[in-house]
C-alpha cells in the first residue's frame, strides 16, 4: 500500500475522536441572541472589523455578516472579499483553513475566528509531513491540491483549486502534458478525473459531512419525490454523484437550484446552505439528502461539526478581546501565495472569476 492509501485509514480514529469531543453549542434564548447581536454590531465599529461566514456556520451568523456589510460565500470566495475590504480586521467564522486563507491574501490585516478549534476533516487527514513524503515518490507529477488544506500543504502545491474551477485546471494541465497528484479529497478527485480523464494519483481524504451522503436511502427519497431535482456536492461518493442533475461547488448549487424549474429540491451538501437557498428560492421545497438509515451511521448529520463551533457567544469573546488571531509564517505564506496567484490568475483569465467577484 501507498502512503496515500494507509496514512488517512490511520488518521480517521483521530478524526472520529474529535468530532466525539466537540462541545455542543450552548443554546441561547431569542432575548440573549439579540443582546449578544447588539453587543457584536458596536465591537464591529469600534474594532473596524467585518464579519466573512461561510455557507456552513449557523444561520444567526451568516445573518450577521449580512447585516452588517460583511459577506456570506464559500471559502476563497471569502478570502477574496477580506482582501478587497477596507477593514483593518477580519472575523473568519468558517474552519482554520478559511482563516489561513485569508491570512494569506491578506498579510497585513488583523484575521481572527470565533474559535481556533474549528478545524475540517479533510485538513487534519492531509498533515504536511505524510503528504510531502508521498509527493516525493512522484517528482514528475504536478502538486494539486484542494483549497481545504492547511497553509503548509498549499505552500507545498504546484496548484490550487477549488470545486468551482478544479475541472478547467486539471484539463489545463491536461493539455500540457501535465501528471497529477490530487488531494487530499478522494471522491473529489474521482469525479475530476471521470470528468476529464486525467492521469491522478489521489490521496484518500474525505470530509466527513459528504462522505455519509448514501446510495440507498437517497434512491428512495427520490422514489418518493420523483419530480425533485438533485443537486450534490462533488466531496460526495461517486454512487451519490451518479444520480444527480446537478453537480457542483456551494455556490454553483445555489445557482442551479435559482434556475432551476422543479418545486421541490433534495441537495447534498451540509444543511447550513439552507439559509441562503432559502432566500434565493422561498417558493421552492428544499430536502436534505440522507446521511442516516439502513446503510448509515449518521456521524455528522449533514452539518460539520467544526463549523457549528462557531457561535455567538465566542464571536463576541473574540471581538472583545482581539483573541483566536490567525498568525502564518512569513515565508510559509509567500510559498503558499505562489500556487494561489496562479489558480487566482487562471480563474481570471479564462472568466471562471470576473473583476470585482468577492
């Protein structure tokens, strides 16, 4: 067996012990959310600060930034509208790799996070020391990596991408006669190379939340909803894939569920996207797809645990006393800068961003 095939089978316990010990929430009356949302809104000011939360953090942040000029989108996307801010401070309220992104992009800004703890699956199945060692054995093949890595797997990538323009760079590199190692996201990975026939080696990482989207219990949703259209997350596994209408990045999601013309929408990906399918389609019915039943074991429930780690309650904590600051190493940042200027410049050129995207 590779490196690639035994080091993440090996770091799952640890992954599974983990999510096992992350504290619930504390739950909040509408009168201490309120108070709490009173007290966030004056530290944003008075820090000059703005709040940047991902698609998967619980609805009362993701309206929090809303309201108070900050941004709501996927991670690059994230780092991007930080960069373009005028604020002097960023609040990440996302998982550690969001806030390293952001550092990256955005050197001379304050970036800090509700809770540095939040981390994601498919980073702590990818440590940089495993991960350099495999990419040793192939010194021919061009580094690819996921945008959910930590700053020290980027800096060691050739390139960078995300699940919104990772299919035109691979058949860019395609097209230069390019070899690829691909992580850490195995069922990613699959569906990239079924889609472009690319020569990929794949380190076996999984996000915890898609990788418990199942086969059989999703067909039967679909039995009893047959006019629905399904739209799936590409970390899903290849057999959820296979029954979609649509595949695609969070964002791309939402504006297929917008065009879409069916009432009814069964969607694979963590439910805290829910909050903004709801405001872009209210008219139309929005389904989780299954992570519990017969063939599951539902671990995560189709929301990340890490993600819910961050509250109210700690986003305050934060502001209040300028903790949880996201430091990156200087040159770590500039290698790291490297692949993401080169995936940011091919997003560019060939329209998969525009001018003035956040």
């Amino acid at each position: 067996m590779s490196l690639a095939e035994t080091i993440p089978e090996k770091l799952q316990s640890r992954i599974d012990n983990i999510i096992s010990n992350v504290e619930p929430n504390p739950w909040l009356s509408e009168a201490e959310k309120a108070s709490y949302i009173v007290k966030i809104k004056a530290l944003l000011k008075q820090k000059d600060a703005v709040v940047i939360a991902h698609y998967y953090v619980d609805d009362e942040l993701q309206a929090l930034a809303e309201e108070t000029g900050g941004y709501v989108s996927d991670s690059l996307d994230m780092a991007n509208f930080g960069a373009q801010h005028s604020a002097s401070t960023l609040v990440i309220c996302g998982v550690r790799f969001m806030g390293e992104t952001s550092k990256i992009l955005s050197p001379e800004k304050t970036v800090v996070m509700p809770t540095l703890e939040a981390e994601c699956s498919l980073d702590l199945g990818c440590p940089i020391e495993e991960f350099s060692r495999f990419c040793d054995q192939y010194p021919d093949r061009e580094v690819v990596v996921y945008a959910n890595t930590s700053v020290e797997v980027k800096a060691r990538a050739d390139w960078i991408v995300t699940s919104s323009n990772a299919i035109q760079i691979i058949n860019h590199l395609m097209a230069e006669g390019k070899k690829i190692i691909w992580g850490p996201d195995k069922h990613l990975g699959q569906y990239i190379k079924n889609k472009t026939n690319a020569d990929m080696i794949m380190w076996q990482g999984i996000c915890v939340v898609h990788d418990e989207f199942k086969l059989y219990e999703l067909e039967q949703l679909m039995k009893k909803h047959p006019d629905a259209e399904v739209l799936v997350h590409p970390e899903s596994p290849e057999a959820v894939i296979a029954l979609a209408d649509f595949v695609g990045s969070t964002k791309q999601i939402i504006a297929a569920g917008k065009k879409s013309t069916a009432d009814t929408l069964i969607i694979a990906t963590d439910h805290g996207l829910f909050y903004k399918m709801s405001q872009v389609v209210p008219d139309k019915r929005l389904i989780p797809a299954p992570t519990g039943g017969k063939s599951a074991t539902c671990q995560s429930c189709a929301h990340c645990p890490w993600m819910a780690m961050n509250t109210l309650v700690n986003l305050y904590e934060t502001l209040r006393d300028t903790t949880n600051t996201i430091e990156v190493d200087e040159q770590i940042r500039q290698q790291a800068l490297i692949p993401l200027n080169r995936m940011l410049d091919f997003s560019y050129q060939n329209g998969i961003l525009t001018a003035g995207d956040a």
